[in-house]
C-alpha cells in the first residue's frame, strides 16, 4: 500500500513552453467551383436566349 503513495509524487506533467500548433489544410475550393457551375446552368435553364 505504501508503494502506490510513494510514486504518487514523482509524476509531473507540465504544460509545454511553445504554443501548441495544429495545421489545418481543408480545401473548400471544390466546392465553391460545384456551387458556381450550379448556379451558372440554373442561369442557362432559365435565360437560353443569353448566349
């Protein structure tokens, strides 16, 4: 029972120095190209006549 008080001082847990970095690289790209080519052919439907 002793050894489980014992270790119980000996761990230490610091937080780090340096700010904690987490890069993110989402491309949302595609999606604004789908919802453009969308609407443009909506355009198309409903204006045939504009080309």
């Amino acid at each position: 029972m002793a050894v489980p008080l014992a270790l119980g001082g000996c761990i230490q847990v610091n937080a780090p120095d340096d700010a904690i970095v987490i890069e993110l690289n989402i491309n949302i790209r595609q999606e604004v190209i789908y919802q453009l080519a969308a609407d443009v052919r909506d355009n198309i439907d409903e204006n045939p006549d504009i080309f």
